[in-house]
C-alpha cells in the first residue's frame, strides 16, 4: 500500500474509485530527521507520487467500499477503438461498473503458449486457449446484475463485440494480477507504462502498432475520473527480451516511442521515477513541484532518500532525457532487432542445468512463493525462500558471486513440498528445479554438507533404501 501511495498508481477498482491518492484519507510517514508526521487534504501532495524521497510510509488510512460479491464478463473486440466506444457507452449510460480492463491479442497470444503448472512432474491445470483479440474484463457488483448484464449485451450486439464464455471470465479474472507469467518467454521483459485518455485509445493503440515493430504485450485499466476529470486508461506494455544479448538494450528505445507517442495523443508518461525526471514540471505542476522541492531542501538538505527520483537529476535520467531527443534514430535500429518468443532451452550455462538457468531469468520476483515456503518461514530470511534463490542464482551466472556453503546448504534445505510450485505467477517448476540443482551440488561438486545426507547415500548405495535400514528387514 505504501509503495501505491507512493507511485500514485491506479488498479483494479479505479474504474469507480480513481487513482490510489484519491481514497487515502491520512499518511504516517517518518521525515529524514526522525520525526513522524501525519500528512492528510493538500499536505498528501508531499507524500503521494513522491516514491520515498520525502519520507518513509509507515501507515496509511483509507476509505474502503462495503464488501459485496462482485461478477466479471469477458468480451472480445477486434481493435481497440472498439474498446474504447463500448467503454464510452457505459460511461454515458452511468452503468454502475467497478472495475474495467483489457489485454490486447499480443498478449492473448503469448499466454497461449506458456507452458502449464505442473505439481509432481505433471500438468496441474487444463490448457485455455483465449481467442487473439482484445479481451476486456468488466467486473461488477452481484445485486447491479439486472442493470449491467442487458446493458452489456446491447452493446455487444450493436459493436459487433463477442461476450466470451464464463469460463474464460473467470480465467481472466482469477489471472488480474500475474500479468508478469508472460516473462517467462522471453526470459526478459522491457517495461513501458503510460497514460492517455480514453478519447484517444484507439489511436494510441494503433500508433503503437504500427512505430514498434516488435511484438508487445499490453494490458489496460480504465480510469473513469482521471486528470482533470476526464475518463483516462493506464496501459502497461512489455516487449519480449532477452537480457543477455545486446538487442536487449536497443529495444528500450522502443519505450521512449510509446512514451512519445502518448504524449502526441495527449497522454503522459505514469510517473518520473529515476527514468523521467526531466518530465516532473509536467507530470506534477509547475506549482506543485515548487512547493514539493521548498519540502525537500527543508526536511533533507542533504538528499539522504532515494536520491536521483521524481526530479532529481541522475546519470540514466539525463541518458533517457539525451536519448528522447534522438528517438526516431533508436526507434529505428530497435526494430531491427528480432525478437524471439518462446522457451529456448539450449545449453547449460556454468554449471547450471539450461531450463534452471533459462528459470532464474524468467522469474518476476513477484514474491508470491514466499508466504508459501516452510523454508523461509522457518528461517525467516530471503535467502531461503524460492525468490530469493533465483535471484542468487541470476547473480551467479552473471559471475557477480560464487557457491558457498551457507548457500549450498539453502538449496538443500528445500522440504520439496511443491507449493511453491501452485503459487509461481510464472508457473515455473521451482522443486523440480532444486532437486537438479542438488544433483549439481552433491553429485558433480560433492558438496553432501549435511549428515543425513551423506548417512541417506551410503544407506541407499549399499542397502536400497535411504533410512538407513538393513535390506534383509
């Protein structure tokens, strides 16, 4: 919650509700100097969008909504100008929807070649094949059924719009949140994340398609009160990459393309960060940002948090600033770059089984293995936990650390439950994955560290079993 404030994002719900600043009520935040102040009305201003330079969040109040049971209906459009009439209609109409989104058919695309979850070696859940085309999800509250679901239908019918089957909703619905599964194809993204307004969808969308020549998968959010009051969509997009190649840095040309193609049809980028400083004036005001620096200089004077953010000169924020002005030059050598979609599973590298090192690129670090890891709940340290480890893992084949035994003893830890597995945004086969890594480890490097271990082996070796039992019992 604290890192929403702080970036002033939008979501699920912002079709009804707006924009994350507009449902907190109060910030606690802890000033560079100690101090703790609660900021609330105008004063959110110094905290929101900020991303920590002003201060640490360290409790937020917000208003909620009454809990309710909510419905979703899926529905596929060829392009998305059609997206953008049928939204217009509900907006006109006043249909009370709570949350709009779409994926465009890039994405339908790739997600309909991801490999599938797999528990115990196998398949754990059925192949879904969704249709490749704009698939927008409209989530609504259960007793507003009798008003929103006809509403629906009229517009599908007269737009020529296909209401997709329930459970292809309900796949969409239940997947809101692992937009980031699409990694593991690449194994790397290239991020762009940028607004316009809803006026202006279709041909943003179609300007897009036809500068980057690269495949790009998007997904958008529609806000229905946005900047100035006007109906506004967040579009999220990732290019396919591969980080180990050079074609990999060329292709971030490509953001600074859709960040100019969104301004051209009066959208903006989502948010400064370390990439667009030079961009703060117009993001935030002229008068805001003058009160927000006034801040700044009198509560850290010496730039102690985040530095280099919002509007704070860097090294990659003056490159990206250079670079903007000489986009038509990188757009073009980033479209010659191919781009390749799929799992390429060719050869180890290091000592690393090659699907194990292709995994630890095509994790996110979305975190969502953690809460379910014994390991790391018992020991309490990232290290431990699934995430952790691919990250290590990332580290070693980029030569930037070397096997030790604390971190050989991590990965033979591992109680192998699996439930990593069911919870990976990626679907990657993370057990299976150390239980390779254990045969590099024990097998190949002889590291068999743990006792047990080493009584298990001899045990298996000379009797057949691993307890330690005589064959003849």
């Amino acid at each position: 919650m604290g890192g929403w404030l702080a970036q002033g994002c939008a979501g699920f719900g912002s079709y009804e509700y707006g924009y994350i600043t507009d449902n907190i009520v109060s910030a606690r935040v802890v000033l560079p100097s100690g101090e703790v102040q609660v900021f609330t009305g105008e004063d959110m201003d110094l905290i929101a969008e900020m991303e920590g330079i002003t201060g640490l969040i360290s409790e937020v109040t917000m208003h909620i909504q009454p809990l309710d049971d909510l419905e979703v209906i899926s529905l596929g459009s060829k392009d998305a100008s059609v997206v953008q009439a049928f939204t217009e209609a509900i907006i006109r109409d006043d249909i009370p929807i709570w949350s709009i989104s779409f994926i465009n058919p890039g994405m339908a695309a790739l997600r309909n070649k991801l490999p599938l979850r797999e528990h115990f070696g196998l398949p754990s859940e059925e192949q879904l094949i969704l249709p490749e085309s704009f698939i927008t999800t409209v989530a609504f509250r259960k007793k507003d059924t009798e008003q929103v679901v006809p509403a629906l239908q009229n517009y599908a019918q007269s737009m020529g719009i296909e209401i997709l089957p329930d459970h292809i909703a309900q796949h969409e619905w239940g997947d809101r949140f692992k937009i980031m599964k699409i990694k593991r194809l690449g194994p790397s993204l290239v991020p762009t994340e940028f607004i316009v307004p809803l006026a202006q969808l279709g041909n943003t969308m179609g300007a897009v398609e036809h500068s980057v020549h690269h495949p790009m998968v998007k997904e958008g959010l529609v806000i229905r009160s946005g900047a100035g009051g006007s109906p506004e969509v967040v579009i999220l997009g990732f290019i396919p990459a591969d980080e180990r190649t050079f074609g990999y840095t060329l292709k971030f040309s490509s953001v600074l393309s859709t960040i100019k193609i969104a301004e051209k049809h009066g959208g903006r980028a989502y948010t400064t960060g370390m990439y667009f400083p030079h961009k703060a004036q117009t993001l935030l005001g002229k008068k805001r940002l003058g009160k927000i620096k006034a801040f700044k200089r009198e509560i850290d004077p010496k730039g102690l948090l985040n530095p280099g953010k919002v509007f704070q000169n860097n090294v990659v924020g003056m490159f990206i600033a250079t670079a903007s002005n000489f986009e038509p030059v990188g757009r073009l050598f980033s479209n010659l770059v191919k781009t390749k979609v799929s799992e390429r599973i060719t050869r180890k590298r290091k000592d690393i089984p090659a699907d194990v090192a292709w995994y630890a690129y095509s994790c996110s670090q979305c975190g969502y293995c953690i809460d379910s890891c014994d390991q790391f709940s018992g020991r309490g340290w990232e290290s431990q936990s699934p995430r952790g480890k691919w990250y290590w893992l990332l580290e070693y084949l980029e030569g930037r650390c070397e096997w030790n035994q604390k971190m050989v003893d991590s990965f033979l830890a591992c109680t192998t439950c699996e439930m990593c597995n069911l919870r990976c945004c990626a679907a990657l086969p993370i057990e299976s994955s150390w239980m390779k890594l254990r045969s590099v480890l024990v097998t190949d490097k002889k590291k068999m560290t743990i006792p047990p271990f080493e009584m298990m082996a001899a045990a298996l070796s000379s009797q057949g079993n691993i307890w330690a039992g005589y064959r003849k019992n």
